[in-house]
C-alpha cells in the first residue's frame, strides 16, 4: 500500500465492519496456517508468552466469547456471560474453549473455524442497535465483529511469527478496523504496520511501541469513549 493509497482510503468514510469480514479473516487465518500442519505447535507465539497451540486456543475462545455475549435475547450490559473459565497451566490463556490436544493442529483450526463461524452467524442476524458488554466498552454486533477480526489479525501474527508463515492481510481490512477501534491511531501511515503498533507489536517511524494499549468498542453515537 502506497502513501497515496493510504491518503485515499482515509480521506472518506470506511465502511462498516460487517459478518463478512469476520469470515473473511478466519478463512485467510486459516489458509496460511494450515500450511505449518507439520511444524513444532509448542513454540512461543511471537512476543507472547503462550506458545502457539495456547494462542490459537485463545483466538477461538475469543472468537467464541463475542458470539456469546451478544447471543442471549437481553445481553447483559455490565458484566460477561458466566461461562466458567479456566487454565490448562499457570500463565496459560483463561479459556471457556480448548481443543483436543489428540486431534492435532488440524483439529485446533477445525475448533478456530466453528468459533469463527459463531461469530459470524451472530453479527449477521443481530440488530444494529443491540448492545453487549465488554471491559474496552459496550459494543454492537459491528463492534464485536471488529474485535473478532483484530483478534484474528494480530494473533495469527503472533502464531505465523513461531511458526515461520508468511503472514500480511489486506490494507482495506486493517483500515476498517483501526477507523472502528482505535481513534487514536494515525491515518496517514500503511495500514497493517499500523495495527500492529496500535496492538503493542510494532513501532511506526516516529512512534515507538506501544507497552500498553486498548481500543474503544463503543459506538460513537453511545459516546462512553
């Protein structure tokens, strides 16, 4: 993506994050992991400290998390659904989700795709104005389909990195998704490079990398940013 490109795509409105991109993010992860089915799935995850069978575990469980808390008929507005979470080891990821260990890493993104799917199922049929809580704000089914994606995006990074895959996902969906959730991040810069840094993985020129972020899941008509 070239500094004009980014000028234009950030001079007019995005689009709205929808469904289809949750699907879309999903199946691209899906694509360039499945090409590493044979490699060490025990290693770190890039600067994570889960390794990478840890971090696809919490990418579906994410994946899952969103889909459920915007399911119940009246989501609750202050607090997650009450699915007991829990570690497989001192430092893991706190899960609802796991996969079986025995069904290898075909199995693993076999689960990432059900959970991606549950998203996507529940972003298409729920209504604009519903609103769901998260601890980054409460959110509509365009913002959890936001976090869906960032989620994917950056964790199958974080997993591609461990594993050794090449990994850079389309412009025009980094876009959508910092104009969605990050405010504060910078427009005039390409647009992956820029959701890293905005996630606490890479540095921008003149900007170092973050040590703590956030994004802002509410709408801007809600206004609790």
């Amino acid at each position: 993506m070239t500094d004009n490109q980014v000028r234009e795509s950030s001079s007019g409105p995005s689009s709205p994050v929808a469904a289809a991109d949750v699907e879309l993010a999903v199946r691209l992860a899906l694509t360039a992991l499945r090409g590493a089915s044979g490699a060490d799935w025990t290693v770190k995850a890039g600067s994570l400290e889960w390794d990478c069978w840890e971090t696809v575990e919490h990418l579906a469980d994410d994946l899952f998390s969103y889909a459920a808390q915007l399911g119940p008929a009246s989501p609750p507005s202050d607090t997650d659904v009450p699915f007991a979470w829990s570690r497989k080891r001192p430092g893991g990821p706190a899960n609802a989700v796991f996969a079986d260990r025995e069904a290898g890493p075909a199995g693993l993104l076999q689960v990432l795709d059900a959970c991606g799917a549950l998203l996507t199922a529940i972003v298409s049929t729920k209504a604009p104005t519903v609103r769901a809580h998260h601890i980054f704000g409460r959110a509509d089914p365009e913002g959890f389909a936001a976090m869906g994606v960032v989620e994917t995006l950056v964790h199958t990074h974080d997993v591609a990195a461990g594993l050794g895959v090449d990994w850079t996902p389309p412009a025009d969906l980094c876009d959508r998704v910092l104009v969605r959730l990050f405010p504060d991040a910078p427009t005039d810069t390409e647009r992956w490079p820029t959701l890293l840094w905005a996630t606490g993985r890479g540095e921008l020129t003149g900007r170092p990398r973050r040590t703590e972020w956030r994004w802002y899941g509410t709408p801007d008509g809600d206004q609790e940013r």
